[in-house]
C-alpha cells in the first residue's frame, strides 16, 4: 500500500504500535497527514493525568478504611461480646443516625445478635464502626 493514500488509522495502528518506527518518523507521518500532535498530546495528558489523580485519590481511601478498620477492629476485640450486641442494637436501633442504622439493619435480617456468633458479630461491629467514621458524620458509641 502507498504510504501516501494509507489512512490515519492505518498509520496509527500500523506504525505507531511498531517498536522499530521513531517517534521523530511517526511525528513527521502524523504531521504530514494534517494531525495536531501536540493539541492531542495535551489533551492525553489532561486525560491520563485525571486517572491517575484519581486512582491516588482511590488508593488513600482504601489505605484510611483499612487503617479504621484495623482500629475497629483492636477496639472490640477487647470489649466485652455484650458489650459488642449492645453497640450493634444500639446502632440498629437508629441511636448512631439514620445512615449508620441503615448499615446495621439489614445484618439482622436473618438472624438476632443473639444468635450470631462471637467473631461474627465482632467483625460486623468493626465493618459497621469504619462505615460510620468514614461517613464523617456519624456518632460512635
């Protein structure tokens, strides 16, 4: 095929994945074809550059819960398991804030506190405390 009747796509999907083309080739190609490499060159960089702020943004969010969670965690490992039923009725029972026991609720669907067993309800106390902080706005009890 005639480079000069090739299209912009076969160029891009012939030669620009090609490790043996030059970027310098490639530019001169794009260029000559009438592409603005570098108006597309910045607005990659503003598209990628989102992403990635964002993945970071993700990324400490993930290690703040994890942290909460690893805290929540310590703190009803020591606390007596009634006091642990306690806490988790008190937040089902709507005392933390309606967002915290629409967290709580739904964990009782099936079964009581009272029948749910001891590390089970330990977890369930430490997932519904990190909801609660990271929310921002709720009450711990």
């Amino acid at each position: 095929m005639n480079r000069a009747k090739q299209t912009l796509t076969d160029l891009l999907q012939e030669q620009a994945l090609d490790p043996s083309t030059s970027v310098k080739q490639l530019q001169q190609q794009l260029r000559s074809a009438g592409v603005d490499i570098d108006r597309i060159v910045r607005r990659a960089n503003e598209l990628v550059g989102a992403r990635v702020r964002e993945h970071y943004r993700d990324m400490a969010q993930k290690q703040k819960r994890k942290g909460l969670l690893e805290a929540a965690i310590s703190h009803f490992e020591t606390m007596p398991i009634a006091e642990v039923r306690s806490w988790l009725q008190w937040v089902a029972g709507g005392a933390a804030g309606p967002d915290a026991q629409i967290v709580a609720q739904p964990c009782f669907k099936n079964k009581s506190a009272e029948e749910m067993g001891e590390a089970e309800l330990r977890n369930l106390a430490a997932e519904i405390r990190v909801t609660i902080e990271s929310s921002d706005d709720g009450k711990s009890g």
